[in-house]
C-alpha cells in the first residue's frame, strides 16, 4: 500500500491549472503550425499565424491562453493500492483548484447555483470531478480547462439503433455546423457513443481532453475519428469562422456499451486551445 498526502494533491492540481490555461500542449501548437500551411484561406492563415504568437506569450509570460479559464474538469484515476491520507481527496482536489486559479490569476467562472443568485464562489471550485478506481499504486491526474464558448455549443441526442452510423455522423456534423464560429475554431471534437445519456456525455468529455496526436485503439472507431474530421473541414466554416479548410484540428471518439435499444451519442466542443495538463503522483 501506497500513502500519498492530501498536501501532493493540492499542489498538483494548482501547478496543473496553471500550465494548462497558459501553456498550450506542444503537439497541439504543432498542428496549428502544419494547418497554417495548409490552410487555403489568406484570412484563416492569419488566424493561424495569431494563434501561434498568442500562444507563445503565453507561455513566455505564463498569461492565460484565453481570458475564461474556465471550469476545472479533472479526471482522476486512483491506483486501488493507494492510501490517501490527510484529509479528503476531493477537498483536496478543489483546494488545489483554489489555489491554482487564486495564485495564478486565473479568471474565476464558477458559480455555486446556477438559477436564481449565480453568485461567484471565488476561486473557482468546486471542481468538476471525474473519479476511477484502477490497478496499481500511482495517482494520474488530467487538468482540462473547459471554457462556456464551447461548452455552449456541445450537444447529446438519444439515437437509435436504426440512424446507425450515418445517423452518427450527421448528428456530429450538424453540431458542428450550429457551432459556427463560438467556439472560436479551429476545434478539437469529442464524440461520445454508447452508454446512457450521461454516460454518452462523460465519453465525449473524455475524448475532447484526449491529445491530438491520439486515435482510438480500435481501427474501426480511428477510421470514424478520420472520417468526421473530414466532413468537420468540409463545411468550410474555417479559423475563427472566416472560412478555410481548418474547422478542426482533430475529432476524438470513444464508445462504451449501451443498451439494445439505444444509441445515444454526445458531442464535446473545445476551443482551439484545447486545454489540458496531466501528472502522475
């Protein structure tokens, strides 16, 4: 058995908002870098070109990529030989949160009822958080900033089996397609299919926190993950929503099993930034 301190937790989480809302993922600065090239819009190309300034003064400064940091969505799998002393993993995780968005100056965006006051909680938690028990002994903790611009526009419809796989692909497409330009593309796109209605939900989140330099393990699934990339930068709506052949930079799909008579799928915009950040303890 494995100890690891509430007080490692809190730190992680407050290192990993910062680096994720300042420091975009080298290989998704990379692919802003190749669609620049590509890119066969003189408009979209200067997007592109800004995208890449913007993100080096992040970095260079340790500045928010983007001015709404966002929720703290943290995925968390937990080793079933770890023993987490000290206080509470999830107090843990959300002092983390307070800490990071506090020391970092990041913007705080969450608020604590959503109907009626919508007061600000003031450091940005409680953190949205995902939790699995796995084998070993570590603690992996993955940090992914989601912004309201893409959240907005993200989406879930309960499919049946007999829409099939063109059902699947039109909903994505149509999603992507009402989307337009809010969620300031290009994009990263998580599709979630399977499952139930949340379970479809929590896939595509999964799946738009995944690197871009990523594709589903099973061939059939990776080959899906091309195609509506393709369909995706069919529509033309380009960097920023100025037209171009970049509306996004990857879309990542993941499944689970679902019901006889279901076919729910779920889709998770991210901005271009597509932010993320992720330890090991």
């Amino acid at each position: 058995m494995r100890e690891i301190h509430v007080s490692a937790i809190v730190d992680a989480v407050a290192g990993l908002a910062v680096s994720a809302c300042c420091h975009l993922p080298r290989v998704l600065y990379e692919s802003i870098r190749a669609a620049e090239a590509r890119e066969t819009s003189a408009a979209g190309r200067d997007v592109l070109q800004q995208l890449l300034v913007n993100a080096d003064i992040a970095r260079e400064e340790n500045m928010p990529i983007c001015q709404d940091t966002g929720l703290a969505v943290v995925f968390a799998e937990v080793g079933q030989d770890v023993h987490i002393v000290g206080g509470s993993f999830e107090d843990a995780v959300n002092r983390g949160v307070a800490k990071g968005y506090t020391e970092g100056y990041l913007r705080k965006s969450s608020v604590a009822e959503p109907l009626f006051e919508r007061r600000n909680t003031g450091d940005n938690t409680p953190a949205v958080l995902h939790t699995r028990l796995v084998p070993g002994e570590h603690l992996r903790l993955r940090l992914a900033p989601k912004g309201a611009g893409s959240e907005n526009k993200s989406a879930l419809k309960m499919l049946v089996p007999a829409d099939g796989i063109e059902g699947v692909k039109r909903f994505v497409v149509d999603t992507v397609r009402t989307a337009g330009s809010s969620p300031c593309p290009p994009m990263v796109i998580g599709v979630g299919i399977g499952g139930n209605m949340e379970l479809a939900a929590l896939c595509a989140k999964r799946a738009a926190a995944r690197d871009v330099n990523t594709c589903n393990p099973d061939p059939r699934y990776a080959a899906l993950e091309e195609e509506l990339l393709q369909l995706v930068n069919g529509l033309g709506t380009g960097p920023q929503g100025l037209g171009g052949n970049t509306t996004a930079f990857k879309v990542n799909v993941e499944f689970c099993a679902t019901h006889i008579a279901s076919l729910p799928v779920a889709v998770n915009i991210n901005c271009h930034a597509a932010r993320h950040a992720e330890i090991v303890l």
